[in-house]
C-alpha cells in the first residue's frame, strides 16, 4: 500500500515513469527482509527506505564542482534560449564571489540576441563581478579565447562563459559550442534547465550532452510547484549530476545542489 502512495507521487510530481517503475523496485527490494529496526515501526523503516533511495536518485556526492588547480577554472554555461541563462550566469558569478570569495570574469559570448550583451554587463554589475565583451562582430570563439587569457593573466580564480541559446536545439549552436569547448578546455560544462520544463528538460539534457559531455546541471526554478520531479528523472536518465539549484528570481537566490534536502523536500 505505501509503495502503491510513493508511486503515485512521483507519478504526480512529474516524474519519469521509467525511473518511478525502477525506483520502486529498488525500495521494494531493500524493504523485503530488511529487519526492522528495534523501535521502528515497519512503516518508518520504510520512509527511511524511500528517502535513501531518492538521494542515490538524485546523485549523493557527485555534486561537486572540479576546480583548475592552480589556474583559472572555466565555467561554460550551456542552455536554450528563454530558459534564463544569462541570469543564471549572473547568479553563478554572484555565488562565486560573495558566498565562496572568488575572484570572477563574466564573458558575454552570445552576440545573436539584441541586447544580451547589455543584460549581462548589468547583471554582472548587480553582482559586483568583473565583465568581459568584445561587441557583437567578433566570433563567440574568439572572445572565449580573449576571455581565458585575460582571466589567466590577470589571476581570476573563475571564468564563466555565458553562451548564445537558441529556440530549439541545432547543428550551427552545438558546433560553435563544441569549437568554444575545443578553444577554451572547460572544466566545468553546466546545462540550464527549467525544473517547470518537466519530461521535456530530459530530452533537452540528452541531446545537449551526447554532444558536449556536460559535467553538471544547473536547475531554475526548483521553488515553484514542478516539486522537483524533472530533477530526479534527469539524474536517472542521463548519468549528469545536478551542480546548483536556482530557488527564486533575486540574484542571491542560487545554491549548490544538496540531494539530501531535495529528498526531504
């Protein structure tokens, strides 16, 4: 009865119905001849049971961010247009420099969109962060070299390259992403995705990463009522560990992911 409750909530919450089916099979699995605790009743054991199962889920202890050692560490942020990358761009570098005390370049390399060069010079002045652009004629290839060496000679800690999206995904976009990656050597490749997107950010990070090998996702949005179910499918499906979750619209509002908490939610 209680793994028929968990079924549908997860079923309701947006989750990929694949993994809900493994999901359960996983806790049905730890629950028979699990031996209850002393003092626990059945129903708790299995509450622990399902919590667990949902942290494995979403991705215990792969969450952390892969530093340069030694050298600037480069961030290329990676997304569709209208899924607020830029402001999430703003938001990593806000994080950077006020909660972890890092020395941080933002780089405008989406010279498609009027106006997104703009948007991001403010949204770094917002955050207090050093901006990096050279206009909208010069190829987002060679600004992302420009970029690095900056930041490399004058000793940023972080470089984050805030990309161009487009309304669906295409072949120009991901080989100019994948010339930026050739050029620059991210360590860190992070895919934005709307937590509101449901079953449709699944797709999106597949296709994003069968070309790019993302190294994490960044979730916006996680504070509204998608109850995180796009979350915990992504994980499952496409092995990309979630990095940061986006939980409102103020430029403080982005945290490192913790599964645990997710799974409490």
């Amino acid at each position: 009865d209680m793994l028929k409750e968990v079924r549908v909530a997860l079923l309701e919450a947006d989750v990929n119905f694949k993994v809900v089916k493994q999901f359960i099979n996983q806790v049905k699995e730890k629950a028979i001849g699990q031996e209850v605790i002393k003092k626990v009743n059945p129903s708790q054991m299995v509450v622990k049971i399902v919590h667990d199962e949902l942290v494995q889920l979403l991705g215990s202890g792969d969450s952390e961010l892969h530093y340069s050692s030694g050298q600037v560490t480069t961030i290329l942020l990676v997304g569709l247009q209208g899924s607020g990358k830029t402001t999430s761009a703003g938001k990593l570098s806000y994080l950077f420099k006020n909660k972890l005390k890092k020395k941080v370049l933002l780089a405008a390399c989406d010279i498609y969109r009027p106006g997104a060069i703009d948007q991001l010079g403010q949204i770094a002045k917002k955050a207090g962060v050093d901006f990096f652009t050279l206009g909208d004629k010069i190829s987002p290839v060679e600004i992302s070299k420009q970029a690095k060496e900056k930041a490399r000679r004058e000793l940023y800690d972080i470089l984050i390259i805030d990309t161009a999206g487009r309304l669906q995904i295409d072949e120009p976009l991901m080989q100019e992403l994948n010339d930026i990656v050739s050029a620059v050597m991210p360590e860190e490749t992070l895919l934005l995705v709307d937590a509101l997107s449901g079953q449709d950010a699944v797709n999106v990070a597949n296709t994003f990463n069968s070309r790019l090998s993302l190294t994490g996702i960044i979730m916006s949005k996680l504070d509204g009522d998608a109850r995180g179910g796009a979350a915990l499918s992504i994980k499952h499906l496409t092995g990309v560990p979630i990095k940061f979750a986006g939980v409102g619209e103020k430029i403080s509002e982005l945290d490192i992911f913790h599964p645990d908490r997710m799974a409490d939610r």
